[in-house]
C-alpha cells in the first residue's frame, strides 16, 4: 500500500481540549503522514494504560512533552506495517535492519495516538512481532510485558527462594509480574481489593494474596515471612503504601517504585533507609528502551515468555467508541478491571 492510496482522514477517539471523561469523543483526523525516521501502522489494538487519563486531562507528567489537542488518546498498539522510513542513515543502520521490518509486517508500537485507524513512530518505538505472538497478545504484552521482564531482571533481580511482595497483583501489570516472578521459583505475595481478585492472581501465580481493604497489609506480611519481611517490593501505588512498605521489606532488601496511582511519595529522610540497610530504586522503563540493542533484547524476551505460555495475559475488549475508551480508564480509575485492557480498533 502506497502513501497516496491511504484516506487522507481517519477516525480516532481522542479529545479537542483537556478535561475529564466527558471530554473523550470520536474524531476525524488526518492520517499520519510519517517523518523520515518513522514507521506508519495501521493498528489492530491499542492498549490502555493509567498515563490514557494523565494525556486525557492534562496533568502529564514532566518527562513527557504530549502534542495539544485535539488529539487521539492511547500510547501503545499493535497493528501492520504500511509505510517503512525513507532516511537512508536510518535504512543503512544495523540496529535498523536488525529489527527486519518489512511492509505487511505485524509489529507492536508505542507512541502518541494508539487510539486511532494509523500511529506513526519513530522506529525505534516499533518492535516485530513473531508468528507464534498473535497481534492481540503483543498489544497487550508490549508495555507491560516490557515492564514486568526489566523490572525482575535490572530493578531487583528475582531469585529462586526469594519472597516478594506485588501491590495490586490482580491487575494488568500485576499479574505480569505474579506470574514471572513465580516462573523464577520464587514466592509471590500479593495485594488486591477484593476475593474474587485473589483467586485471579493466584491462578496467576501468587501463592498468598492480602485484601488491603480488611486486612492490615503489613502485620500479614509479616505473619507470612516469620517477621522477617519479604526480599522485594514491587509498587505501582505510592503515597498510600509507602510507609507500610517500610515496615514489610526485609533488612538489606529492596523496594522498587515503578508508579504512583495514589499520589507521589512525600518527601521523607533517607536515614529511615538506615534502619534496615534498606534499598530504594524508582524506575521508569524507558531507559531499559532507550538502546536499539537493549530494546529488541528485553522484547524478544517478552515474546519468548509469551509464546511459550510463561506469560499468558489476561485481556479485556473495549470497542472503538467514545464510549468504550471512557469506560476503559473509567474501570481502571475504580479498580473494577482485573487483567490488561485493550481497545480493538480494527
């Protein structure tokens, strides 16, 4: 397919101006016309992520430089590959032709507009998907399967016998992490909301699961390690788990901040560290990306993992609609989902 032969508009489900949920609606946009450097998709899936409403609102964190509106919303997919960069530095790279990209080729991309008929990206954000990883899968893989394999290997490097707590195990990156850490030999404790989560992510995984909301997390923990604590924190949360976390993690462990749905940590003294000979690392997985090598390294890890069912994700469907993107972060801001959601947009 030829850039001239592509519509000149697409739908997208997007925003025309900052807001809440009722500023989500769908939008006739202009297909992507992609940079020297890009590759152009048409996207089958985009997945949804807890930054969908931060880029819906406004409020987006300072690291990241987001287009004004109106725009589409989502920032990772999986689709087809309908247009390969023209800039002969990047077409004569090694890096470049190691990734294989051919047109026609199903790949998993991140980057502004995931929610919409086309993305463009620079290809370094795009990554092959193999024939034994449906597209599906991949969408929901890419992020945080990505996530989850450098969080266990670069944040903490999980080991057999370790005993290591996941905040919010049921979710989508939760059960991502249940599952490779326990694939490790090591013990998963987990944290979830509700009974029915914890059955989730012990199908997933997680050998003991405690119900945040009736019991106290960190006396639990503590009966479940003889005291000691555990080896690892893994924690999406922030501000609302943070001073627990202190008292859970063992002396000489290691406690990896990967988000904050709660709010950011206060500032705090470090020499409460001291108590414990404790370590503390929060971690933004872009850097594990930032190298051509690196990236492709950790990604056909994750489709490794996948492909050979280590990694099995649980996925829930969203249509192509305002109204399916609206409920999607909806259901995620509430702690109703469980699992990976995904939009299918085509």
């Amino acid at each position: 397919m030829s850039l001239d032969s592509l519509p000149s508009t697409m739908r997208a489900i997007g925003i025309n101006k900052y807001g809440d949920l009722d500023a989500i609606e769908q939008l006739e946009l202009p297909t992507p016309k992609p940079k020297p450097n890009e590759v152009l998709v048409k996207v089958e899936y985009g997945g949804v992520n807890w930054l969908d409403s931060a880029f819906r609102s406004g409020n987006v964190p300072a690291a990241f430089r987001p287009a004004p509106p109106p725009k589409a919303l989502g920032a990772e997919a999986a689709g087809t590959i309908v247009a390969l960069p023209t800039d002969e530095g990047v077409l004569s790279s090694e890096d470049y032709k190691a990734r294989g990209f051919r047109i026609g080729d199903k790949v998993a991309i991140w980057g502004e507009g995931a929610f919409s008929e086309y993305i463009s990206a620079p290809w370094t954000n795009a990554v092959p998907i193999p024939n034994d990883v449906s597209t599906r899968d991949a969408a929901a893989a890419m992020m945080q399967g990505f996530t989850a394999v450098t969080l266990i290997s670069e944040a903490y490097n999980v080991q057999q016998g370790d005993r290591v707590l996941v905040h919010t195990v049921a979710g989508g990156m939760g059960l991502c992490l249940a599952q490779l850490i326990a694939a490790r030999g090591a013990t998963v404790i987990g944290t979830t909301s509700t009974p029915e989560k914890a059955e989730i992510a012990k199908a997933h995984g997680a050998t003991h699961v405690v119900l945040y909301k009736q019991e106290d997390v960190a006396k639990r923990v503590l009966e479940l390690t003889d005291g000691k604590g555990v080896d690892a924190i893994f924690d999406a949360v922030g501000k609302d788990t943070f001073e627990s976390d202190l008292k859970m993690i063992k002396k000489r462990g290691t406690i990896v901040g990967f988000g904050s749905t709660s709010g950011h940590v206060p500032p705090f003294e470090l020499r409460r560290f001291m108590e414990r000979n404790v370590k503390f690392t929060y971690v933004t997985t872009m850097i594990y990306g930032e190298d051509p090598k690196e990236a492709l390294k950790w990604y056909n890890e994750v489709w490794r993992l996948v492909a050979n069912g280590t990694l099995k994700m649980r996925i829930h469907e969203y249509p192509f609609t305002a109204d399916g993107v609206k409920a999607s972060q909806e259901d995620m801001a509430s702690g109703k989902s469980v699992g990976k959601l995904l939009i299918k947009v085509a």
